[in-house]
C-alpha cells in the first residue's frame, strides 16, 4: 500500500515537474549561449547544468570560466548566489514525516531548486520525497538539455527571440503562488510585500548595491519571520500522508 502511495507521488510531481521543465527549458538555453563563450562543449554543458540546476550560479560560473577565473572564485561566487537554497532546505525539513530517512532527506535537498522548493511546500501536510524526485526526474533533465541545445545554436538566435522564450518561466512561478494566496490572506499579504520589498531594495540607495542573491535571503527572513509570528502556520498530522 506504501509503494502504491509513493509511486503516485511521484508520478504526479512528474506532472507537476513538466511545466517546469518547459520553462527551464527556455531559460537554460540563453545559459547554453552564455556558456559557448566560456568555450563549454555541449556534454561539458548538459552535465554541468544538470549537477548545479542553478540560473545565477551557473550564470556566474560560465562568466567565471569566460574570464579564466579560478576554482576558488567559482565556489566563492556559487556559494553566495545560491546561499538562499540554505533557507529553502531549512523549510522543507519542517515538512518531512519524522520517520523520513536521512538519505531521503539530503536527495530532496539536491533536487532544490527555488521551482521545486515551491511545489515541494505547497505538498499538503507531510511531503512525500517522491513527489519532490519526480519533478526533478522531468524538470532536471530539460533543464541540462536546454543548455546543452543552447551551446550547439550559439548566438544563432535573436536576443529577442531568447528574452521571450524565458517568460515562460516567470509565468509558471506565479502558477505556484496565486492559488495559495487566493485562499490565505495572510500568504498574500506575504507575497504582495516580497514583489513591494523587492523593488524597494533593488532602487533604495546602499542596499542596491547588495546583491540580488543576498537580498534575497535578507527579504525571505524578514517576510517569513513576520508572517510566522503574526500568523503561523500549523501543519496537519496526516494531511499528505506519511512517508518513512
């Protein structure tokens, strides 16, 4: 009966995953272009995307190899675009069954990507690891393919062309949020002062000058510890069932 559960689970975080897929599709392809200048094959691409599955690390990362940069550099600068998975880790482990194994619990925290992290949490009460593995088994691959495809076109391809393909993207991370903020105020309050926030810092002199990456952990942790204190959020025992 267990198997049978997990084995939905994950069939359906396979559906889930593959609009995702489309949108890293999309977006991954502009980093294939990037990572052609940095001299990557397209295996060096497909691999090195699907091992970071990461816009701004990888971004970072193709810059680095294109300004023959060193090793050093290339973890210094991945660790503080992608600290903010730190936090997103920490959130998942609240919604794990306390029989889940650790094993389950570090491969949820490699398949975490800011997409995966947001169908993962909206998982009604325990999270099954299996649904958070079928996305990614969908979305992971599409995403290392769409760099791999993007280094054999090059820059072959208008501009344009690859900005319109990326909105994709944005269109299904606000797939995730607006359903759960249509029946919580509180979750809309939340995601209506993080777009305020945002800009607020990305124009407000000094802290313009943080980066994105780090603004982004500076607003999750402000926004999340307000709404946790005015409004928490208690998950039900049994909601998703348990998944050992």
């Amino acid at each position: 009966m267990s198997n049978n559960k997990d084995n939905g689970a994950f069939l359906k975080g396979m559906r889930d995953g593959l609009p995702i897929g489309l949108g890293y599709f999309a977006v991954s392809f502009s980093l294939g272009i990037i990572a052609k200048k940095g001299g990557l094959t397209p295996v060096m691409g497909f691999f090195s995307s699907l091992f970071v599955r990461a816009s701004a690390g990888e971004y970072a990362i193709y810059t680095l190899i294109a300004a023959l940069g060193t090793y050093w550099e290339a973890v210094v600068i991945s660790l503080i675009a992608n600290a903010r998975y730190l936090l997103m880790n920490a959130a998942l482990s609240q919604k794990f069954n306390p029989k889940t194994g650790l094993i389950k619990r570090l491969l949820v925290g490699v398949c975490c990507t800011d997409e995966i992290f947001g169908i993962s949490i909206a998982w009604p009460g325990y999270l099954k690891p299996g649904y958070t593995f079928g996305a990614t088994a969908v979305a992971g691959p599409m995403w290392a393919l769409g760099t791999a495809l993007g280094i054999v076109a090059g820059g072959a391809l208008p501009t344009r062309a690859v900005s319109a393909l990326s909105v994709a993207l944005y269109g299904m991370f606000l797939a995730i949020i607006v359903p759960p903020s249509k029946k919580d105020k509180a979750v809309a309050v939340a995601v209506i002062a993080s777009f305020t926030l945002s800009y607020i810092f990305s124009i407000a002199p000094v802290v313009k000058e943080i980066s994105s990456g780090t603004r982004t952990i500076i607003l999750t942790i402000i926004i999340a510890a307000v709404a946790a204190v005015i409004k928490p959020h208690t998950t039900p025992e049994n909601g998703g069932g348990a998944d050992a």
